[in-house]
C-alpha cells in the first residue's frame, strides 16, 4: 500500500506536501501503521496449554480452600 503525489505544473512544494499528507490521511496507511508498532506475537501451543493447566489448578485450591474456609 503506497501513497504517490507528482507535483504539479507551477505548484508549490508546501502545496504538494499538503496534497500528499491529506492523501496520506484518507488512505489509512498511517493508521495501519500504527497499530502493527504494537502487535503482540502469539504465544506458542505449549505456554498456552501450560497457562490453562496452571490457572484450573489455582482455581480447584481456591475453591478447596473456599470449602475450608480458609479464604478471608
């Protein structure tokens, strides 16, 4: 995705600049740009089944100890 401008017969380069920033603006490619800085990579098959594994452990000793009475 590319944004061109030629600059006009008589045109000014503050003109062209306006031009091509506006172009720019309405094509997304600044905004696309932007939020690809911060993309996350996705974590690997094993962490995630990992976590899952942990969090169901943590949320069995929870209720274990909800049983008990143990929690506040």
């Amino acid at each position: 995705m590319s944004v061109e401008v030629r600059k006009k017969p008589r045109e000014s380069t503050s003109a062209m600049l306006r031009r091509f920033t506006r172009k720019v603006q309405l094509s997304g490619v600044l905004l696309s740009a932007r939020k690809a800085r911060f993309q996350k990579r996705k974590r690997s098959r094993s962490l995630r089944k990992k976590d899952a594994l942990y969090r169901e452990k943590a949320k069995k000793e929870r209720a274990k100890k909800d049983k008990l009475g143990l929690l506040r």
